[in-house]
C-alpha cells in the first residue's frame, strides 16, 4: 500500500511538471492549451509536488490566484496523507 501511494505520486508529479512545462510552451507559440482544471486537478490527484516545481521551473501560472492558492494547498493535502500512511501503516 505505502509503495503504491508512493510510486503514485512520483507518476503523477512526473505527469504534472511535464504538463506545466507542454502547456508553457504552447503558450509562448499561440497554440492550443491544456486546460487550467486538468493542470490543477493533476495537482490534487497526487501530482502537488510535480505541478509546484513546474510553476517554478517554468514561471507558469505564477500570476492565477487559483494556483498560487491550490498548488500549494494540493501539497499540504498530500503531505498530511503521505504522513498519514506512513506513521499508520509502518
């Protein structure tokens, strides 16, 4: 159960930064988006720590107030279950 929490959430952070990062890039060339509740919802299914380096890395959507509150709230959340399972089930 604790790997497979754990390797879920590398999967999707994974997922999330390349997604921050595709969606940056298509920005800057005027072509179609990602939409902002698949890259927010990443965040919340286990891709928090993925979606907040790619806001870092990337500068993008560093300026949304919906990302700047939930991507971090998404890594709380995620924080406090990952702490959950591992003092619980260890």
């Amino acid at each position: 159960m604790v790997m497979f929490l754990l390797g879920w959430v590398v999967f999707c952070s994974i997922l999330a930064f390349i997604l921050y990062g595709l969606d940056k890039h298509k920005a800057r060339r005027n072509q179609w988006r990602i939409p902002e509740k698949v890259l927010l919802g990443i965040a919340f299914v286990g891709g928090a720590f993925g979606a907040l380096a790619g806001m870092r890395v990337f500068h993008h959507k560093t300026k949304h107030v919906q990302f700047v509150i939930g991507v971090p709230v998404a890594c709380v959340l995620w924080v406090v279950i990952l702490s959950y399972v591992l003092f619980n089930w260890l």
